[in-house]
C-alpha cells in the first residue's frame, strides 16, 4: 500500500507492490539518454560489461561515431560521467549491479521494458485497433441475432471462426511486432 500524504491521499509515486519503481522514478530514470544508452547496451550484450567498455560505446552512440573515431577526451569524459552519476543512480534504484569495474543488470529492468519498447511513429494503437476489431465483431454478432447476415448458405460457425481468426491473426502480429520492436533489438538506442 502506498503512504498517504497530507490530507491522507494516497500517493502516486509510491510502489504498488514490493520492490517496484515508482513510476516518477523510472520517467527520472529513463530521461536521461546515458543511462537509457547504459541499458540499452547492458540488454543487447547479456552478460556483466566493463565500465571502460560501456564507456566507449555510450561515446560512440553520442558523438555518432564508431568506437576507433573516438578520442582520449570524448571517453574519458563519458566514463567519468558514468562511474560517477549515472551507474549509481541505477544501482541505488537497483537496475544494475556495479562491482569491480563491471556493470550487469539485474532481473529489476525487466519491470522497465514496457517504458522502453518502441512504438513506431505512424503506427494505429493496439488498443484502438482492438476497439475496433471488437466493435466490427459486435456488428457481425448483432447482424446474425437480427437475420441481416445470410446463414443459408454459410454454416453458422463460420462467423464466429472468422471473428476468432481475425484476433489470432491480430495477436499474433501484435506479439511480433513488440518483440521486434524491442528496446534491445535496436542497433543504436532511440
């Protein structure tokens, strides 16, 4: 349960279950493009990162630029940025283990992926889409209950299979395109 503040309101800022973010603190976390960079590189390598490594690759996301591009001052500006600011605070907020120079995620950051998928920029909402799909479905339905649509010569289960069809169709394509729209999938993070 969450604190009440004055006048006993329930805030919304604090976790709903055990362990959770806030999601004041995941926005404040995730505003900042290093440590959306630091996330994004620690998901596509899997496994614990040096902080020079890391480094290198944030440089080169920023400055455009492949990692031998970079100079002595471009890395070293990151890096300190880095072990100084952005991996505690993901540490504090409990997103990365940083021990030894080595920086690894922890299962917390799975709570974050729906803050990080991308959405492409002209695509129609899911939930709008189902909207309609399952008004069309509620026109079809109150068509058959009306005698509207014909049912002489198409069994009446064809209906439903084609409404059915057509959200299996529908999740499945939307279950795709997340997974490849993943945050991790990107070559270069958003």
């Amino acid at each position: 349960m969450g604190k009440s503040g004055a006048g006993g309101l329930l805030r919304r800022d604090t976790p709903t279950e055990e362990g959770s973010l806030p999601k004041d603190e995941i926005f404040d976390l995730m505003s900042n493009h290093r440590r959306r960079y630091i996330i994004h590189h620690c998901k596509r390598e899997n496994e614990p990162i040096t902080l020079s490594d890391l480094a290198e690759q944030v440089a080169a996301w920023e400055k455009d630029k492949t990692i031998d591009e970079l100079g002595s001052a471009e890395r070293k500006t990151v890096y300190t940025s880095l072990q100084q600011t952005h991996l505690p605070r993901l540490e504090r907020a409990g997103i990365i283990t940083y021990d030894d120079g080595e920086v690894e995620l922890t299962e917390r950051t799975e709570r974050l992926d729906i803050y990080l998928d991308i959405v492409p920029e002209n695509s129609i909402p899911w939930g709008v889409y189902y909207l309609g799909l399952s008004l069309l479905s509620c026109v079809v339905v109150a068509g058959l209950w009306a005698g509207v649509l014909p049912t002489g010569a198409i069994p009446a289960l064809t209906y439903p299979t084609v409404i059915v069809a057509a959200f299996t169709v529908s999740a499945t394509y939307h279950s795709l395109t997340n997974r490849r729209y993943r945050f991790e999938n990107f070559d270069q993070p958003p």
